[in-house]
C-alpha cells in the first residue's frame, strides 16, 4: 500500500502553473529521486506534499489518510524535511537544535530527548559537536545536523530538497554517505537532487521532471541507460540540437549552412566532424529533400557524454526514402560515405532520414 499518494496535483502562482495534473504514488521502503531541469516543479511538489506550498488542486493522502490545512500538521509530524539551506537555529547549540522538536511538540522528557540526539550525533558522525553552535560548523556538518533534526522527530518518510546543493564539492560526499546509510536502514525517502551517481545507485525509481509534470519514471537503469522520450533522452546524456525549418525550395541555404557551422563552433565540435556535418546538411537538404520534398526540418544533435553525433531530415509526405528515390547519385554517395549509420523511419505521414557519425 502506498505511504504517500499524489492525485492530480496542480499549483499555480497566480497565472504561472508551476505543477499540473501530477500523479505518483510512493510505497513505503522506497527511496524515489526526483530529477530534471531547474524550474520544473520538483521543489514545489515536495513543498506541496508537506503543504509548505499547500496544492492549488489535486489530493495528497498520507497512510490512506487525505491531508488538508486542518490535517497538516498531524501529517507534518510523520513527514521529515531536509532543505538546501540547513534551517537550523542560529541561537541554539547542535543539542538544542536536534531537542527542541521532539520536547515541545512530542512532549518528550529533556533526558529522553537529548539521549535520543546523542545517538543520532553518533550516527551522523558529530557526537563531538553537539554543544556547538551553527556558526562553528562547516556546510556539511550543518546538513548532517539538519538531517539528525529531522530523524529526531521519527518521521516515517523523509522528503530532501537537493541537500547537497548549498554544499562545497568536497563536502557533498559526508551527506550523501548519511543519505546512503538511511535508504539502506529503510527510510522512505523523496529526493530532489542534481547527485546523479546517488540517483542512479541508491534510487528504488527516478522521476524526471519536465513540462510541469513528471514526464518520464522507471527504474534506475530505465532512465539512466535506456530512458524513452525525447526530453529525457537529452537530460541524462547531455545532448545539444540545433533546428532549421525549411519552408519552401526557395528557402535562404546560406543562413541554414551558417546555423550549422555556428553551432559546431559554440560547442566545439573537431573541425573534421563540423566539416562532416556540414557537408550531409548541404548534401541531404539542398540536394536530395527539397528538389523532390519541399518543405522539411532539419534537427542536429550531439551528446557530450556519449560521443555521439546525428543530424536528421523530416518531411511530409507517404512513406519514401529519400536517399534512395534521389536522382542524384553523387550526392547519395557522398551522404553514406561520410555517415557511419543511416536509417529511414516513417510515422504518421512524416519521413525520417538519421545519419550518425
């Protein structure tokens, strides 16, 4: 049974829609990463789960249990929160941070609640700091502190909004180990991060976030080494495009072929490549597509972490290949002698020729 489930979820800020029509449903055990561009909606959805941000619209239950403004408290008290920037209290001690909870609002005796935060501090790997104050301690400390606070009230799921982000690169390794240990004991957690190696080894399921919504989820290896749709695609292997929409024969092939080369040379693509590249454009555009086709699109791409690179033509029209339908010999020959792999798709009325290299 699901210990959080998100119905139809929508928050808009005044006329800016932030999430619509969110659905997701997280079992207990589970440890979900939420990843995606900047601006998205991650944070939002889990400040909309822990009603920081209550929902414009959409449900959000809790252990079956809908959770409304007269309800969120109840519900706060069983779901933790670690942020970005630590939330500590600057005028209180590691001690009395990790105390203050558990004492007023579980009504837990002091000898109790500081026995409890003694042995979270030695989870955490800071018993020698428990009478410090914020001040005193680095960025990772503080996170791990934030952490400790959290599992002092005994939440049943935790949510982290990108806990690492705020943190210096040598200390995002000290947080993500305190993460690791806690998803290994249990804990259900939701976690929006930008730490893909994190994402990737210790995620039950991944959610990629795009489009306001959730726009791609699976497993690790479904979204890390085989994700589907388009936006996803690019995300995880880094890829760049550029587009050109040809609209007529008479279309201006100067400025397409410049779009081209100025593209190769914003990202610093070989000049070998960039020729290649420039030369299946000029070969498949201007002299194989458009005489017969008219119209078509032309889409390249390349992906930095792959290694990869691909331009594609599309146009309309039943299913033809035009490189083999081409009157033009020499230019067909050119366009597979310079690419390592072409293929035709057809779908719904439009022609796909793909060259790689």
């Amino acid at each position: 049974m699901s210990i959080i489930s998100v119905k139809n979820l929508e928050k808009r800020f005044g006329e800016n829609v932030i999430l619509q029509n969110v659905s997701v449903d997280i079992e207990k055990g589970e440890v979900v990463s939420i990843i995606g561009p900047s601006g998205t909606g991650k944070s939002t959805l889990l400040r909309a789960i822990n009603f920081l941000d209550p929902p414009t619209d959409g449900e959000i239950f809790f252990d079956s249990e809908k959770i409304t403004k007269k309800s969120m408290d109840a519900a706060r008290r069983r779901l933790g929160m670690v942020f970005q920037s630590f939330g500590l209290f600057s005028h209180m001690d590691v001690m009395g941070n990790l105390t203050a909870g558990p004492i007023k609002l579980l009504k837990m005796p002091k000898d109790e609640a500081e026995e409890k935060a003694s042995a979270l501090l030695k989870t955490v790997g800071l018993s020698a700091r428990s009478r410090f104050f914020p001040s005193q301690l680095s960025g990772g400390q503080k996170q791990r502190v934030a952490i400790a606070r959290c599992l002092a009230m005994s939440p049943e799921v935790i949510l982290f909004d990108e806990p690492t982000s705020a943190l210096d690169p040598t200390m995002v390794s000290e947080v993500m180990a305190v993460m690791r240990s806690l998803a290994k004991s249990g804990m259900t957690m939701l976690v929006v991060t930008h730490e893909m190696e994190f994402a990737r080894d210790v995620s039950s399921r991944v959610l990629y976030m795009d489009e306001g919504g959730i726009y791609e989820q699976g497993s690790p290896q479904e979204i890390f080494v085989q994700p589907k749709k388009p936006r996803t695609q690019a995300f995880i292997y880094n890829i760049r495009s550029f587009s050109y929409d040809v609209t007529s024969r008479n279309f201006d092939y100067v400025e397409m072929l410049g779009g081209v080369e100025n593209f190769c040379f914003r990202h610093a693509i070989d000049k070998k490549i960039a020729n290649k590249l420039q030369l299946l454009a000029e070969e498949l555009v201007i002299n194989i597509v458009t005489p017969k086709y008219g119209a078509c699109a032309l889409n390249l791409n390349f992906s930095e972490k792959l290694g990869t690179y691909g331009l594609s033509i599309s146009y309309s029209g039943e299913s033809s290949n035009a490189l083999e339908n081409t009157n033009d010999d020499l230019s067909a020959a050119m366009v597979r002698g310079n690419a390592k792999e072409i293929r035709h798709e057809y779908a719904e009325g439009t022609n796909t020729i793909t060259a790689t290299l």
